[in-house]
C-alpha cells in the first residue's frame, strides 16, 4: 500500500498536468519507490491512462531514457528532448513527464519561524 504522502503528491501532479487524479496511482507507487531507491532517477514518463511509461536519469545536466519502451522503437539512452514529442504517437495516447523532486519529495506547507521566547524572572527561578 502507497503512504498517503506519495498518494496525494502524486494526485496534485497528476491533475496540474492536465490528469485525471483517479489515475495518478502507479504514479504515487513510482514516487514511493524512487524515493528510495539507490539508483535516483530522474523522472518519470506516465501516459494519459496512468501507466508508466518509461523511467528517466540525469547524466551531466541531460536527461535520458533509462527504461520502458523498447516496444515503440526507443532505446536506452535515448536523450528525453529528442524523443520526448514522438512518445504519444508511439504509444497512442499523450504523456507528461514529472521530475522526481515533483513526486518523491518537498518541503510540505511553509511554516513561519517563531521568535524566541524569553523567560521570565518566576521561571528563571525554578
């Protein structure tokens, strides 16, 4: 079972990228799993439906196609700029790419600081 956290991140993501929320499931697993993992991807290509796509990496600044769609004639390696607009022809529906940052993490709510408190004399005495 997903954590919540990844759940509604991925919900959020899913829905600011034009997505159905209902469909962001394998989306929130992803995250969950990336943000664990050793290897650290990238990103993540998910299609309209919610089905995971491909898996990305960052090399040096660029990011490439680590795995998912030998199917449709793209390779490992491939860099994600140049095949990134050919995938929803490919696959017959359309994608969004999400960074893992988007999905796997983040600061939550901003909080504002509070000022330190001074003790009073009655409890400088105790």
């Amino acid at each position: 079972m997903t954590h919540p956290y990844f759940t509604d991140k991925a919900r959020r993501a899913f829905e600011a990228a034009g997505g159905d929320p209902e469909k962001a499931t394998a989306l929130a697993s992803w995250a969950e799993s990336a943000k664990y993992s050793d290897t650290r991807p990238a990103g993540v290509i998910v299609a309209a439906d919610g089905s995971i796509v491909a898996n990305t990496i960052s090399i040096d600044g660029a990011v490439y196609i680590r795995d998912g769609f030998r199917r449709f004639g793209f390779q490992q390696g491939d860099e994600l700029a140049m095949v990134l607009s050919q995938i929803p022809a490919a696959i017959g529906q359309q994608v969004a790419y999400f960074k893992a940052w988007m999905v796997c993490g983040g600061g939550g709510i901003w909080v504002e600081p509070i000022e330190p408190r001074t003790r009073t004399a009655s409890e400088s005495d105790h």
